[in-house]
C-alpha cells in the first residue's frame, strides 16, 4: 500500500472511530433508560456471535450479532442496544490474530454509528404506546431499521476497503455484501420473535430464540468454507501442473495477477474479476496431459512437439468445465491460445469470435512468457515486451485489452 493511501485509510479509520463515540456520547445522554439485565444478556450473546464471525469473500466479516442488538433496541431503547454493541471492543480473536489496532479501532466505530444512526431512526418512528407488539407501523419500522443498520454498516466497510485496495466502490459493495440481504432480513424477523416472546414470557426464552441465529451464523459458516476449500483446491492443482513443468513454476499466479490488472482497467466487476483470476490459475491446467519430454524440452519445439503442446487448452477445458462456478468462464482456457487474426489455436477463431477473459489470458500470459526466462530464449525487459505488446496488437491481441494492460505496467513504472 503506498503512503497515500496507507494514510487516507488511517485519517478514515480515525474519523469513523471519533464519530462513533460521539454518536455512543450523544444517545447515553438523550436515552438514559440503560438496562443493565438487557446490557448483559443481549451483550453476552453479542459477544459470542462477534467472535465466531465468518469472513467474507473479500475483507470484513459477517455473524448474526446485529440481530441482538435490535432486540435490545426493540425492548430496551437505544441507550442499551449501543452499550450492547459496544462489546464489539472486545473482540478477543482479533486481538489473539494481532489484527492491526487501527482495523479494530475501525470495527468498533463503524458499529456503533450503523447501530446508531438505526437507534435514532427507530426511536423517532417507532409507537411504544402501541398496545399490540405487532402493529404493522411498529413492523415496517423495524424493517426500516435494518436497511439503515445495513446499508450504513456495508458501506463504511466498503469504503475502507476501496480505500485500501483500490477497488471501484460499487464492484465491491455488490461483490461483497448485496448477497448478504436476505440474510439481514431473516435477522430483522429474528429480532423481532426474540423481542415479542421476550416480552411476552421471560427473558428465559432467549435460550430457545437464540437458537436460529446461531444456526444462520453456522451457516455462514460452512458456505464460506466450501468456498475457500474449493479455492483451495483449485491451487493444490495448480502447483501439481507447474510441479510437472519445471520451466513455468508461478507462471499461473503471475498471470491471474496481470490479468487482474487488465480487469482493473477495464473496470470489470469483483465478481467477473474473481472468476477471471481462478480461470486464470488453472488456464494452464491441460498441461497434465501434455509428454513430459515436450514440457521440459530445452530447445525450440518441432512440429510434433506442437502438436502435442496444442492439446492442453482443450484438455484443461474438458476439466474446469466441470468446475460449476466456473463453467461459464471456461472457454476462456479454450480459446486462450487464440489470435485477433484467426492464426491461433486450437480452432482458428477470431476477433469477436474469442470472449473477453480468453483475450485477458491471451495476453497475461503471452507478456509471463515474453519476461520469463526460458532455456532456449532469454528474458525480455518489461520495456521490450510491452513493445512488444503494442507491435502485436490487432493482430495476435485485441487492441482495448493489450491498450488497458500496457496502460497499467507504464502507470507502474
């Protein structure tokens, strides 16, 4: 991370962190009804859920924690909900992780001006004279509340993220946390049951109440993971094929990477992004089939030997295609060795014949290629393959995505 940014991000974090006290300062002092039964209660389970959290695919964390603190708000007031979500502060996995101070100092405010800016829109709107706890007013309202609680929580997350990592915003928030809606809606109606049976028996139904929002947090749990095993996976395979090809060890990572670049550039979504940098890692997987005296042979290849070679992207096809949340995507290891001019392989297509992500690859790759030391070629310089680059456009790259990569390694120096 450069200064710059390194510093925006800290002047952020700093601000979201003084804001969020000065929220907690001003509603203490406007709600002083503080209940300490509800404080310890909803702050225990709060505190529970807080530190079983589930990270999210790219940064931040997800749990059921703000379904507590809208009970509390719902039953107690606003002074008591913020004092429940001020146990956030004490996060004991992150400090047992060593998570940097300022992230933790970022957590604690953002949580307690989302809950916050929700906490004083419930308490303006909200009819506690009602006399039936189910008053469709009082409902809409606390549906109300959710979205506030929401969209202020995802989008100062998100902006942090975007400041750190130089992500577009929007990519990001739809990326990151659009999936998660339903989710916060299944966590308003939770509060709400919590809140009526709590109201209506005793504090001792918390017990049976709790139980669905620890299923959904174990939920959560176990998605995320099928997902990072997956991923997992996917490198395990990876480092077999480049185990297999002594010549090309990291030349998939580095060209997931460059090809991120390129998506960067070309403002794709993190969705697409992620996608493209998975295809990208195993673009090269039908190598498990090619002879291993072709891989590693140390001089230029004889037609036999191309033949032989022009095998794997169909063959690396034939594997990703059964990958099911990249098997819209895997033409792109298919057609990654094609041209603009139809003088690729394997089929000879051209043009608007090749998709996107191929022509991502195409070029990512052919640059790994280009600045990679080989036994039979020496390296090029980043100066003489990005002329490289440019000589070649229209012909063997498209023209937008070579413009779009050339762009980002001049900007890099």
């Amino acid at each position: 991370m450069s200064r710059e940014r390194k510093l925006a991000l800290h002047i952020y974090v700093y601000s979201v962190f003084i804001t969020g006290l000065l929220i907690l300062s001003y509603i203490l002092l406007k709600y002083r009804n503080i209940s300490l039964l509800g404080v310890v209660l909803f702050g225990a389970l709060f505190f529970g859920a807080d530190n079983l959290s589930v990270p999210l695919p790219k940064a931040g964390s997800v749990s059921v924690n703000f379904g507590f603190s809208l009970a509390s708000l719902i039953i107690y007031g606003p002074s008591t909900a913020l004092l429940v979500t001020l146990v956030c502060a004490f996060n004991i996995r992150e400090f047992l992780r060593k998570v940097p101070y300022y992230r933790h100092l970022f957590n604690i405010g953002q949580f307690l001006i989302s809950m916050g800016v929700a906490s004083l829109a419930f308490e303006s709107l909200y009819d506690r004279q009602s006399v039936s706890f189910l008053y469709p007013r009082n409902i809409s309202v606390i549906f109300l509340c959710v979205l506030v609680f929401f969209i202020s929580n995802t989008s100062l997350t998100a902006s942090a993220i975007s400041i750190s990592e130089r992500m577009n915003f929007i990519n990001l928030w739809v990326f990151n946390f659009a999936w998660l809606i339903p989710s916060e809606i299944f966590l308003g109606a939770m509060a709400i049951a919590i809140s009526f049976l709590y109201k209506l028996y005793s504090p001792f139904t918390l017990i049976f109440t709790s139980l669905p929002l620890i299923i959904a947090q174990y939920t959560y749990f176990l998605r995320i993971r099928e997902r990072r095993a997956l991923l997992s996976s996917i490198m395990q395979i990876v480092k077999v094929v480049e185990a297999k090809d002594i010549y090309t060890a990291g030349h998939s990572v580095r060209v997931a990477e460059y090809s991120e670049m390129i998506a960067r550039e070309l403002r794709l979504s993190e969705y697409a992004i992620e996608v493209l940098r998975n295809v990208a890692n195993l673009h090269d997987l039908g190598k498990v089939q090619v002879d291993l005296s072709v891989l590693n042979k140390p001089g230029e290849f004889n037609n036999l030997d191309w033949e032989e070679m022009k095998k794997h992207p169909i063959v690396g096809y034939e594997i990703v295609k059964e990958i099911t949340f990249l098997r819209d995507s895997a033409d792109a290891i298919l057609y990654h060795h094609e041209r603009m001019d139809g003088k690729g392989y394997p089929y000879g297509k051209k043009g608007d014949e090749i998709p996107l992500f191929a022509k991502i690859l195409c070029v990512a790759d052919s640059y790994d290629a280009m600045t990679t030391e080989r036994p039979y070629k020496k390296a090029l310089s980043e100066k003489e393959a990005i002329l490289e680059l440019k000589r070649n456009s229209g012909t063997q790259f498209d023209p937008q995505v070579c413009e779009a990569f050339v762009k980002v390694l001049e900007r890099r120096g």
